[in-house]
C-alpha cells in the first residue's frame, strides 16, 4: 500500500483531489497497521503535501495561460492597456491645449 501511494504522488494521481486530513488519515492507517514506520509516515505526509502544492500551482499557472489565450483571441483590451492609451490621449490633449493657447 505505501509504494502504491507513492506511486500514485510521483504520478501526479490523486495529489490535487486529496485533502492534507485525509493525506494524514491514509498515513496513519498504514502506520498502525506496520506498513510504514511513524518517521516514515511523516517523511510521506510531507512528500505528498509539496507534491500537490506543486500540482495545484502548475494548474493554476496552464488556467491563467487559458484565460489570457483566450481573452487574446476575443481581443479584449486588458485594463493596464487601456490605462496607457488614457494616458497617451491625455498627454495629446494638454499638448493641443497649449498649441491652441500659443495661437
């Protein structure tokens, strides 16, 4: 049962869905019944939880690559873009108001 876990962590299987209490029952279980050692069974809790840490911040990373392919391709014009073209017009302005004002 340990190495079937262990593989199941190194394959990425079951690392987002489980929760860090029920990581921590799995281990235990197998540390009552003497399938691991307690030093073990912590060196695994630990093993999993930065596996799935891992995980979840690679999904979240490929989520925001989507989400921003996919407002690119709607071309959608993100806020700090906007803000800058503002700006730009803004700046245009003031210089026409003081040409206007030379004249």
């Amino acid at each position: 049962m340990f190495e079937l876990l262990r593989k199941a962590v190194v394959l990425g299987l079951g690392a987002i869905d489980l929760s860090e209490k029920k990581i921590k029952e799995l281990v235990n279980d197998l540390v009552k019944r003497g399938e691991i050692k307690k030093s073990e069974g912590a060196k695994l809790i630990d093993e999993v939880l930065k596996k799935a840490e891992k995980s979840k911040t690679e999904i979240e990373k490929k989520i925001q690559e989507g989400i921003r392919t996919a407002l690119q391709k709607v071309d959608i014009v993100q806020k700090k873009d906007l803000d800058a073209k503002i700006k730009n017009l803004e700046k245009k302005l003031e210089q026409l108001k003081k040409k206007v004002e030379k004249e």
